[in-house]
C-alpha cells in the first residue's frame, strides 16, 4: 500500500469520524450548558415556593446529574457507539444499588415528604419513632431530637413517618388535665369554689376556651374532680407545676383533705362454745 493510498484513507476517516466527535462535543458543551441553565431554573422556583435549603440544593444537584447523563449518552451515540447495553448496564446497577440501599431510599423518600408537609418544624417539641424531645435539625435522612434532660437522639426519617407523630407544639394553646381528688366527708361545693377561686388569681389560665371543672368520678378512696385550664403552649409545665403547688396549699388552709390509699380492717371475736 502506497503512501497516496494510505492518505486518503485517512483523509476518509477523519472526514467520517472528525464530523461525528465534533457533533458530540457540540452536543456535550450545549447539553451541559443547558443543563445548568434547568438546575438553576429548578433552584429558582423552589426557592420560591419556600422549599426547604436543604432540599432545594439536593434537588438542584440530582437535576443536573440526571440531565448531563441524558447529555452524555446522547455525545456518545453520536460517535457511533451502540449505547442500547450500556443503558441496560446502568438500569441494572441502578437496581442493585437500589436494593441495597432500599433502607437510605425509604428514609430520603420520607425526609423529603417530611419538608415538603412540614408536620413539625426546628424548635417544635414531638412525639415520633419511639421517642419524644425538641426538633434541633431536619435531614434528608434523618432527623435529630433533643430530650427534656439534654440528650441528642438522632432517628430515621422513615422510622418517625412510619408512626404517629404527636406535635405538642403545633397549636398556640394546650388544655391541662388534672385530676384532683377530695375525701368523701369534704364539702364539695367549697372544693369548686376554691379551684375556681385558684384560677381567677392565675393570670396565665386562658379565658376561652372556659376552664371546666366538676366531679368525674367516684374512687375507691376520693372523690376526683376533673380540673381543666388552657393555658398557651410555651406556658404549659410552668402553669402546671404552679397549680399543682397552689392547690396543695389552699386545700390545707381550708382544710380540705387529699386522701391517700388506706384500709380499714375490722376484727370480729369468735367465741367457742365449750361442750360439757
């Protein structure tokens, strides 16, 4: 083979070829381009619509990831290259990969529902996944919980939206119940008079909804009185502690009686009759 002959088939080839890797750089830069012109777009609108950061730059991220693989495949295809099983290959590891992380996916997915829905938000106290405290941060994939006594638990987000969640912060006002029981030779007309006269002198019990009090039952050992204020949210342990103290007091000045659990036993002597 001749040099001429040689040449020309290069000539051949790069004619052929060089079209096709110019086209799929042409296609790579405009895809990629493209491609960060839509992450933003979709950064935008979240911001928007007052999305979660969080959520908002992993959004941006897996739209961009998700399209410069379009891109890339596309820039391929183009050279020639059959990209049928190498889209077969990357479904393929995508299943595996998702098989193994099904746990992480369930707990992005309910992460993700959990920013979109908002049922509780940073500083709110709840009740979810086993366990209760103060929302300190929300996370893709999960979430971190203060107890009352300052420990940090961090729960899985699937674990928390699996159950009932219990948000004792999400309304401005909260009802206190308590029970509160009297002896049964107590004047029970005196007991409503002085747990109302324990509330007017409250100035944090709420007006309305009206606090109710009455008799709920008869026990074993008292007779309760169901004693029920609302009072605000932020409020609740101090007002309840605070009651709790005043109605002790003010039961002992009136001499009303807070009975405890007791037993009377009663003894019956048996006489034997002596047969003569």
């Amino acid at each position: 083979m001749d040099l001429n002959t040689i040449l020309t088939r290069l000539q051949e080839v790069i004619t052929l070829y060089g079209l096709k890797v110019i086209a799929a750089i042409v296609i790579f830069i405009v895809g990629r381009w493209v491609a960060k012109g839509l992450k933003r777009l979709t950064v935008r609108a979240l911001t928007k619509a007052k999305v979660d950061e969080t959520l908002v730059s992993f959004l941006g991220h897996l739209t961009y990831i998700a399209l410069l693989a379009f891109v890339i495949i596309a820039a391929i295809n183009q050279l020639g290259v059959q990209t049928t099983s190498f889209i077969a290959i990357l479904g393929a590891a995508g299943l595996a990969v998702g098989l193994a992380l099904q746990g992480s996916l369930a707990n992005f997915a309910a992460g993700v529902l959990m920013i979109i829905f908002r049922p509780f938000r940073v500083g709110d106290y709840v009740e979810g996944g086993g366990t209760a405290g103060i929302v300190e941060e929300i996370q893709i994939f999960t979430t971190k919980l203060r107890t009352p006594d300052n420990k940090s638990i961090i729960i899985p987000n699937a674990k928390i939206t699996g159950d009932n969640i219990i948000n004792y912060s999400a309304k401005d006002s909260r009802r206190m119940d308590m029970i509160v029981g009297v002896s049964y030779d107590d004047d029970y007309d005196q007991v409503k008079e002085v747990l109302e006269d324990i509330l007017a002198k409250d100035g944090r019990i709420l007006e309305e909804p009206a606090a109710k009090i009455g008799i709920l039952e008869f026990g074993d050992n008292s007779v309760n009185f169901v004693f029920r204020p609302w009072v605000k949210t932020a409020e609740y342990w101090d007002v309840y502690f605070d009651l709790t103290e005043a109605i002790k007091k003010r039961f002992d000045e009136e001499g009303i009686t807070i009975p405890y659990p007791q037993r009377d036993v009663h003894l019956f002597e048996h006489k034997e009759e002596v047969l003569q």
